[in-house]
C-alpha cells in the first residue's frame, strides 16, 4: 500500500506541475490558485490526508524559518524550522530568531521540528543545555555530533544518551 500512495503522490505533483501550478515561476499563498509551489505541496499534503495508509500525518522540511507573512505552516502537521550545523544553530542572530519564533507563533511547539548535526565532542552539560533550548522551541527535535555529509541521520553518535535523557528530564 505504502508504494502505491507514493506512487499516486508523486503523480500528482507532477501533474500539477505540468498543468501551470507553478510552471517554473516562484509563487506562493495569494500568488494565484494555480500558479505555485504552495498548491502543489497543498495538493500533496491533502492527498497525504486522505490516505489511510500513511494514518494523516505529514512533515514539511524546508530546514528554515518560514516567513511571518507568507508561509506554508498550515499544510503541514509539523514543519522543520530549522536543520544545520550546531554552530549555526548557537549563533546570536539564528539562536535568538528561533527564540522569538517560537515564543510569536500561535502554532503549537509539536507543530515544529529541528535537527541539529556536527556537535562534535562537546561536554554533556552543553548537550544538557543544547536539549533543554530545543524543547522550548519545538517539540519534535534531534541531535547528532555526526559531522559527514550525507550522514547526519544515518547513525547514532556517542552523546545521543545524554542528549535524550536531557531531553526527557526538561
């Protein structure tokens, strides 16, 4: 069953895509009923929704913060809002701008993902404190010291205990 709704998915996204929702041209919510991005993972999400298959559940990873204005939070169950480096989560600008979205959103924190890559050998205190912030910005979040390309969510590193007994603690 899993390989046919993929199937039927992928059918309709190009479908879509090659009956002008999104020809090419970037577009989003007010953009046009047909005319972007936004209506083809519409379409996909609500097929998504009524596939018994699949129990109605959908991610949408961009990995970024969506705009305040013109996004696509409501297509999705829960949206990755961000996925990088340790290092680029821990910097001023990106740390605090997560901080604000979080705390700005009427959405719910289950309605958000992070992933975090590349911790490298840092102490579990840091790990500890690394769970406790991002929890209190998402509730669908990991953490990996995994620093390889391509590998980031392949295997499980050393501080994965640490980080889920933090996480389950805060």
């Amino acid at each position: 069953m899993g390989r046919l709704v993929d199937a039927r998915i992928v059918r309709l996204a190009k479908a879509c895509l090659l009956d002008n929702c999104g020809g090419g041209r970037a577009g989003g919510p007010g953009s046009g009923p047909a005319d972007s991005w936004y209506v083809v993972l519409f379409r996909v999400s609500s097929s998504l929704f009524t596939s018994r298959s699949i129990n109605s559940h959908s991610v949408h990873n961009p990995g970024v913060l969506p705009d305040a204005v013109w996004n696509y939070l409501d297509i999705a169950n829960i949206t990755v809002i961000f996925e990088n480096t340790f290092a680029a989560f821990i910097s001023a600008p990106t740390f605090n701008a997560l901080k604000s979205f979080s705390a700005a959103t009427t959405l719910p924190k289950s309605a958000f993902s992070i992933m975090l890559h590349s911790l490298g050998n840092i102490p579990n205190e840091l790990v500890e404190w690394t769970a406790t912030e991002m929890k209190t910005m998402a509730t669908w979040n990991f953490a990996t010291s995994t620093s390889a390309a391509g590998e980031y969510w392949h295997s499980f590193s050393a501080m994965l205990d640490t980080f889920i007994t933090s996480y389950a603690a805060g």
